[in-house]
C-alpha cells in the first residue's frame, strides 16, 4: 500500500466534478464524492493543526520550540502508523480514501484539542513546557 496523500487528493477532486458543481458534502452519492468530501474536511483539520501549532510555538521558551518539533514529528509517524493500521481492511478499495482521511482527520482533531490544552497553561505549572 503505497497511497500518497497528494495522490489521493488529486485522484479524488479529478473524479469529482458534480461534487464541485454543488459543493455540498452533505449531498455527497458516489465514492468520489465522498473521497473528495474527506480530503476537504481533513484539509481543514490539517490548516487549522498547522496554525495553532505555530501560534503554540511561538510561546515557547527556544529549547521547548525544538523539543515540540520533535514531538510533532513523532505525532505525525504515530498517526500515519496508526492509520496505515486501523484502515488495512479497506486497502485497495474504493472506499479506502475515505476512511484513510476521516482516520487522518480524527486523530488531526485529537492533536489539536492536545495543542490547545497546553496553550492554556500558565507559566509555572510543572505539567506544562515553559513559556516566553
């Protein structure tokens, strides 16, 4: 299974184009419609991932901004593995997008209810990375 996520999003939007007429993920029919309805809903986890995590970093003190790229770069093994794992039945398939993006998605969420968590540490709790 050798499934690149730009080439599941590019397969998808270019089998779609009613779904681009209508736009309306909630109309969703056909599998392209709904491979191309996961992409865009973990495209959106993703941005909104990548924008709190920069706004998080820059509140770090400089080692713990090293020390969280560190963690995310393992976050982001974790949850390939994880959904390389948990969509193995479906590998091949048509329905296999899909899947792959909403468990893409869903952990993408879990990681940004951890991100925001930490940012509402306060300065001195020992549970939490220090701040500028």
């Amino acid at each position: 299974m050798k499934y690149g996520l730009s080439g599941l999003l590019l397969a998808g939007l270019c089998s779609s184009m009613a779904l681009a007429a209508s736009d309306n993920c909630q109309d969703a029919m056909t599998q392209a419609e709904m491979n191309v309805c996961a992409a865009k809903a973990h495209a959106l986890a993703d941005s909104r991932l990548n924008s709190l995590y920069q706004q998080y970093r820059q509140r770090l003190a400089a080692d713990d901004q090293q020390r969280l790229t560190v963690a995310q770069r393992a976050w982001v093994g974790y949850r390939d593995a994880a959904c390389r794992f948990e969509t193995a039945q479906v590998s091949g398939g048509s329905i296999f997008p899909t899947i792959w993006l909403q468990c893409l998605t869903g952990k993408t969420e879990t990681r940004i209810k951890e991100l925001q968590k930490l940012m509402q540490c306060k300065e001195g709790e020992l549970d939490c990375p220090s701040l500028q």
